[in-house]
C-alpha cells in the first residue's frame, strides 16, 4: 500500500486525495449495499455510482460539455458562459474508477462480499503495477490474493522478468519507434499524400498495441514477481477473424467490463434485433467516450459498433459463404487471410479517428487516403528499417504462437537451457542497443 500511495504521487501528490475521496466513497457504499434489503440496496448502488463518476467528469468531461453547450449557446444567440476549468486530469482516473465500479455492482449483484477491511480495499483500487492503465480487475480476482502470504517463489520472479522485458520490448524498441514516423506524419498531415498517411496509419494500429500491451506485460510481470497474477489483457488481437473476435482479444479487461455493466444490462443478446444492434451501437459510443473526451472517440467507438453490427444483417450471406470456402485446405487458408486482413483494414480506418486531435483532422487524412495518393515519405531510412524488422520479428513470433507452427516453441521458455538463456540475453541487447529512451509516456496513461 505504501509503495502504491509513493509510486502515484510521483505524477501530482496532491492528487492521491482524489484517489482517497473515490476509494471512502465505494469502501462505505459496499458495506451498505450488503448490509441494506429492498430497494434501499439499490439507492446506495445509484449512490456510489453518481459520486464516483461526478469525479471522473469534472476532471475529465467537464470542459467537453462546456465547450459543446458555449457552442450551442452561440449557435442559438442564447447567454450561457462558464469558464473553461485549467485542470491537469489524474493519471489513471478511469481505470481505477471503473475498477471500484465493479466492486460495488458485484457487491450489488450477490457476486461478492463487501470488504470490510479498508487497507485490503484500498489496495484493490490502488494496486501500483495496474493502476494507471490497468488491466481492470474484477474483486473476485484480486482481492482473496491481498489476504494470501507471498513468499519469494523462483518461478514467479523469472516468468514476472520474462514479461517485464517482453512488455519493454514492445514499447521501447517497437511502439516508440514506430512513434518517431507517425508523429512526423500525422503532425504535419496537410504536407503529407495519402500514400505517407496510409503508412503511418498501419505504423500507428501497431504503435497502439505494442504501447498499451506493452504496459500491460509489465503490469502483469511486476505484480507475477510478487505472486500476484493479474488477468490477461492481450491475445494477439491483429490475428483475430473478424471484428467480434478481434474485441475478444483487445483490451479485454475492458471489453468484459462493458460487455457485463453495460451491454447485458441494456438487453445484450436476448432481445429484438433492432433492439441488440442497438445496444452493441450505444455500448461502443461509450466505450469511445471513455477514451476521452472528443468527438474522434465518440465517432471511433461507433464505428466500431457499426462494424459488428453488419455482418450480423449479413450473417445468412456470411455462413453460406463461409460453407464455400470451407471445401478445400486451399480455399479455406484463402478466406483466413482475407478475414485477419480485412479486420486489420477495417480497425486500422477507425484508428484514424483515435490518432486524430479532431474530426476535421480524420476527415482530410481519410480523403488523402483515398484520393491522394503519392510518393511514399521514407523518412531516416535507418529509423525505418529498425522498425520494419522488429515490427516483422513481432509478428513472427505471434504467427507462431498464434498457428501453432513449431511444436513446442514457446518464447523464452525454450526446453533446451542454451537457446533459451540466449533468447534473454539477446532480448536484453535489443533493449539496450535500439530502445528509444525519450521519456515517451504509455499512449493510455492520457485516459
């Protein structure tokens, strides 16, 4: 707890208050909730939700409204003026609020008993390896391993420093690199054709997951080194089917939080189709909001809504087609590609909205993409050829692991003691020698 309280105010000390005021308010609401019968239960749940979330949107969507409502205001001659609030957002501040949410709706639904000791909750919430950029853990996880004795334990220490290097692998060597490219592009996208723009798109599809998988590898390897284990919150999602299959696999401690607090509540599945098209629309219009505060994720998040929705209209077309394919090894590896490409095209269109500071900034860059095409900007040449063959080395290895290929390949975890001290040794020196060391902040820590 300590080490938590201590690593948090490395950001802005004066914020862990923030953090105080958000963990006694869900600590109290839990114990309420289990205690309470009828509807009083759910009184306390609305409660704790509406405290905990004004926080999160007078730091984080208070000037978004403003601005929409002084805009509107304009529009219609009306008198309406609020100053704009020059706050720094905390670091973290959704992650670790939507993690209390969870723990007082669990409390809510029976799932889970109410903590009554506050240093145990508090450290649910506070847990440093995952708490600014999660994984977003549910209570029943975690919260029986803050009661557990971790001794030290060999095991546990090597897969934790196997994970913390691949995680920095991703980042440093891959995600900031690829970083110095799509930078230069996207922040001068009027001098830039669409050819450039298309590139450092796709640069910036993998730049996003090595960086916030990347995260997610040290979070999970620093809370393994101490005997905790953490969920899994990557699975090779550019390898995915189709775009249902590719949100099984990103960020999934927050596609099963939306999935359990949002869309099955609002009727998930068993309801009219209009009515389930609807709700998968609204869930990722959220899930959008929740990465910020911008009509670019708003309209990112529908997109992606509207992507699953489609091949739910076609899915008589789609099992037909899937059947035809399906009558040789040939025709059946053919349609396995074309589905993992057309999801990484389709995912990669709606990462223009995600990586743009604004809509009309989406808007130009997918025109010139389109109809602008051109000579390609290589940029450092060597800067280029780095990033292009770790990216490939990347790849490689989730192919493999992904396919199945080599029977018994397991990165670093190698049978034969030599291959795989080499495979450490060799990670190291990749680290060391072509890692980017810019203070390059985790793309999420903005959220």
């Amino acid at each position: 707890m300590l080490a938590s309280c201590i690593f948090y105010c490395f950001f802005i000390p004066i914020y862990i208050l923030i953090l105080l005021v958000a963990i006694l308010i869900d600590y109290f609401a839990g114990m309420y909730i289990e205690d309470s019968v009828g509807k009083r239960r759910k009184v306390w749940l609305v409660i704790s939700i509406l405290s905990t979330c004004m926080v999160l949107f007078v730091f984080k969507y208070f000037n978004f409204f403003n601005s929409n409502f002084n805009y509107l205001a304009e529009v219609f001659h009306l008198n309406y003026s609020l100053p704009v609030l020059n706050i720094i957002l905390p670091i973290g501040l959704s992650f670790h609020t939507f993690q209390s949410l969870s723990y007082v709706i669990e409390v809510y639904r029976g799932k889970q008993k109410a903590e009554r000791h506050f240093g145990i909750y508090s450290l649910y919430v506070m847990f440093y390896p995952q708490l600014v950029a999660g994984p977003i853990e549910r209570p029943q996880n975690v919260l029986h391993q803050f009661y557990e004795k971790h001794d030290f334990n060999y095991d546990n220490m090597v897969i934790g420093l196997k994970k913390i290097a691949w995680g920095l692998f991703k980042k440093v060597v891959i995600a900031d690199r690829l970083a110095i490219y799509v930078n230069a592009v996207y922040g001068n996208h009027d001098k830039h054709n669409g050819t450039s723009l298309t590139l450092a798109t796709v640069f910036f599809a993998f730049q996003i997951y090595c960086d916030f998988s990347g995260y997610s590898d040290i979070a999970i390897g620093c809370a393994r080194t101490m005997g905790f284990r953490l969920m899994t919150n990557f699975n090779r999602p550019y390898f995915a089917r189709s775009i249902s299959e590719f949100w099984k696999r990103w960020h999934i401690s927050l596609s099963t939080w939306f999935r359990d607090y949002v869309y099955i509540p609002l009727g998930g599945n068993r309801v009219s189709k209009l009515r389930n098209y609807f709700n998968l629309f609204v869930t990722f219009c959220i899930s959008g909001f929740w990465h910020g505060a911008n009509w670019t994720y708003v309209i990112w998040g529908g997109l992606n809504g509207f992507y699953l929705i489609v091949p739910q209209v076609f899915q008589k077309f789609s099992r037909r087609l899937g059947h035809a394919f399906r009558r040789t090894r040939f025709l059946e590896s053919c349609m396995l590609v074309f589905n993992i490409l057309t999801t990484f095209v389709l995912i990669s269109i709606a990462w223009v909205f995600f990586r743009s500071p604004d809509l009309g900034t989406a808007k130009e860059v997918l025109h010139k993409m389109v109809f602008e095409r051109g000579p390609l900007f290589i940029g450092a040449n060597k800067q280029m050829i780095f990033s292009v063959t770790f990216l490939t080395i990347l790849l490689v290895v989730e192919w493999i692991e992904e396919f199945k290929l080599f029977k018994g390949f397991t990165l670093f975890y190698h049978s034969n003691l030599l291959l795989r001290r080499l495979s450490y040794v060799s990670l190291v020196l990749i680290i060391l020698m072509f890692g980017v060391f810019d203070n390059s902040q985790f793309i999420y820590f903005q959220f």
